[in-house]
C-alpha cells in the first residue's frame, strides 16, 4: 500500500509538471503565432499590391491568402490547447479562477549534466518492483536470492531497442531458484491435502516468479526508453538551437540589404516569417527536452536525477 501511494504521488507530479510547462510552450507558441499572422498580413497586403500593378499573377496572391487562413486556424488550435491545460491545471489545483499563475518561456532552464548511463540496479527504486519484492516475501522467497538470479546488473544507456541488451539471457534457470531462494513454509508429509497443498503452492511461487520475472523486464524497458527518450529530445533541441542561430543570421542580411536597397520589403518580411517559423520549433524542442526529464525521473522512480548513480 505505501508502494501503490507513493507510484501515485510520482505519476501525479509528474503528470502536474508536464502539464505546467505545456501551457508554457502553449502560451509562447501562440504568441509567436500572433506574430506570423501579423507579418503574413502584411506579406498579402502588399501581394496585393504587387497584383494590382501586375507584378504577380492571382495564383500567387491567392498562395498568400490561403497560408494566411492556416495560420489562423493554427491559433485557434493553440488557443484551444492553451484553454485544455488551464482546466486540466486547475483540476490539479482545486481552483475555480480564471487563470493560472505560470513563469515565461524566457525564464525556463533546462537540466544540465543529468547522467546518461544507469546500472540496472536503479529499477529497485520503483514502487512496482518494491511491491513485487514485498509480494515474494510474502510467499516465502528469499529476496537475496532472487536479486541474484533475476536481477541482472549491466549499464541502461537509453539504446533503441531492448534487443542491444540481450534479454532473451537475462535470467538463470528456474529450477536452480526454486532450490536455492524459497523458505520453507510447510512440511511435506504423504497425505492428499497436503499434497494438494504443495501443488497449489508450487504453482502460487511461479505464479510469482513469473511476476517478478515480468516486472523486472517492464522497468528495464521504461527506464531505457526514458533515457532513448531524453537523449534525443535534447539533441533535437541542440540542432533546433543551431537552425535558430543560422535563421537569424539570414534575417539580419536581409535587414542590412534592404537598408541598402538591395531587397524589397517582402524579401524582409519572408525572412521574418522563416525565423519565426524556426522558433516555434526551437520552443516545442526546449519544452519538450524538459518533459522528457520528467518522463525520465518517473520511469526512474522518482529519485533526483543528479544523484542517480549514487549508492548503486
């Protein structure tokens, strides 16, 4: 019961927390959204009167006209998500207000130096395993033993694909477990209730020890697919970064050209729209990044992450 409140308590931060910096990414889109339909307003105004003196064909005006109307239903899309999460939040909260007191984009760091590589010991962390301990105490196992035989030590590293870590060969013979690892908890006198007894508890420890078997396997995968997870939302964000720093730069020379009048007011408005378009990209990379640290302290069970190779 301690176990099953406390994987509570860690889905239900986790879960708040993810939702919080949502809202966050929503908020920032939506504002750069506002921008883009600002800046593709002015490109289809002046499209227009590029048409009216023929120096574009209506195809082109119309092209201008029709990713106007996307972008305001991608607003609206924004807006909807932004509205999703404020309630959700509020559910979380217990508040009946309007709004929902959150921080700026500009002001949100991301974790650095979190380790990228966990023995495999880390999984006795987790509640669902500490309850399949418990459970195997319970019925007479000596955990000693089923650490020993089951619980495989080699390094997580966040590799796609459990098949990298061989587990087909994870686990030793069954039969020498249950010579070595159980307790005796009864006699085994001749008699057919106590016979059937022994059948009905033979079949109740691997009933068990495939459990144990089974978790073990499950926290392995959440764990490496957690940390495959992180890894490349933070290099996702990295290159983000780097496409958003090349943009601007674009950007730029094309103020400095048309300052020189070497290009047109729309060849700047492109350019605008364009790095715009890059920092949306920037935004969901960073936020997500951010979740993905979430998603790994929840598979990790809920220990600091900085000190996650600590005491293993």
């Amino acid at each position: 019961m301690k176990q099953a409140e406390r994987a509570t308590y860690i889905s239900l931060t986790s879960d708040f927390v993810s939702d919080y910096f949502n809202l966050i990414k929503a908020d920032e889109l939506l504002k750069i959204q506002n921008k883009l339909i600002e800046t593709q307003t002015a490109i289809v105004d002046k499209t227009k009167d590029k048409y009216k003196i023929g120096l574009c064909s209506i195809n082109e005006l119309l092209a201008e006209e029709k990713m106007l109307t996307t972008m305001k239903e991608e607003r609206n899309t924004h807006l909807k998500t932004q509205e999703t999460l404020i309630n959700s939040l509020r559910v979380y909260l217990g508040d009946s207000g309007d709004n929902v007191a959150r921080n700026d984009y500009e002001n949100i760091n991301l974790l650095k130096g979190i380790p990228t590589e966990y023995s495999s010991e880390i999984i006795e962390n987790r509640p669902d395993y500490l309850q399949e301990e418990d459970n195997i105490k319970r019925i007479g196992f000596d955990v000693r033993v089923a650490k020993r035989e089951f619980l495989p030590k080699f390094v997580i590293y966040g590799q796609i694909g459990l098949n990298a870590y061989h587990l087909d060969t994870l686990f030793n013979s069954a039969s020498q477990f249950f010579n070595a690892g159980i307790l005796p908890s009864i006699d085994l006198f001749s008699g057919g209730r106590k016979l059937a007894l022994l059948r009905y508890r033979k079949l109740e420890y691997e009933e068990a020890l495939n459990t144990y078997r089974k978790t073990i396997l499950e926290c392995i995968k959440e764990i490496n697919s957690g940390l495959a997870e992180y890894k490349t939302a933070s290099e996702n964000y990295e290159e983000s970064l780097n496409r958003l720093k090349m943009q601007n730069e674009i950007y730029d020379l094309m103020k400095d050209k048309h300052t020189i009048g070497a290009s047109s007011d729309l060849d700047v408005l492109y350019a605008e729209e364009a790095y715009m378009l890059v920092k949306k990209e920037e935004v969901s990379n960073k936020i997500n990044s951010l979740i993905a640290s979430i998603g790994l302290y929840k598979a990790v069970g809920g220990i600091d992450l900085y000190k996650i190779n600590e005491n293993l």
